[in-house]
C-alpha cells in the first residue's frame, strides 16, 4: 500500500496543519500584544500586577489561550490512529 493511499498519512498531515496553525496563532497573539503595546516609551506602559501589560497580555494570556486552544484541539480535532500496518482486504 503506498503512503497517499493510507488513510492515516491523510490524517497525519491534516494534523500537522492543525499544529502549524497553533504555532501561528501564537507568535501572531505574542507579537501583536508584545510589539503593539510594548512598542512605547517605558513612561507610558500601562501595568498589571507590578508587570507592563504588554507582558502580562502576551505571554501569560497567551500561555492560558495556548493551553485552552490545544486542549480543544487535543480533544475535538485530533484523531486516534492505528501504528500497525493494514492489511489489504481484498
């Protein structure tokens, strides 16, 4: 059986965009918070908890949205595949 022929090579790669979208949801929410609000003189950052917002924002909400969009992934998009071989069923 060739490889575009399996199923789970379909699977696979589907999966493996799935990551890549993960990847880039969150250097896009980590750029965008980091550089959109971090990109000012130190005088006008707005803080949270003693932390500039752009931090807090960029890297600990986008640690919690990361967790939150993977378990969902992990949970609804991802599939459980079979490692062994299939066998012609002919």
């Amino acid at each position: 059986m060739k490889h575009h022929d399996d199923r789970r090579f379909r699977i696979a790669n589907q999966e493996a965009l799935i990551g890549v979208a993960l990847v880039l949801i969150n250097f896009l929410w980590w750029y965008g918070f980091a550089y959109g609000l971090g990109g000012q003189p130190v005088s006008d950052y707005t803080w949270i908890f003693g932390m500039p917002a752009w931090f807090v924002y960029s890297c600990m909400g986008g640690f919690i949205l990361m967790v939150v969009l993977v378990a969902f992934v992990v949970k609804y998009l991802l599939t459980d595949i079979p490692f062994d071989e299939e066998e012609d069923r002919e």
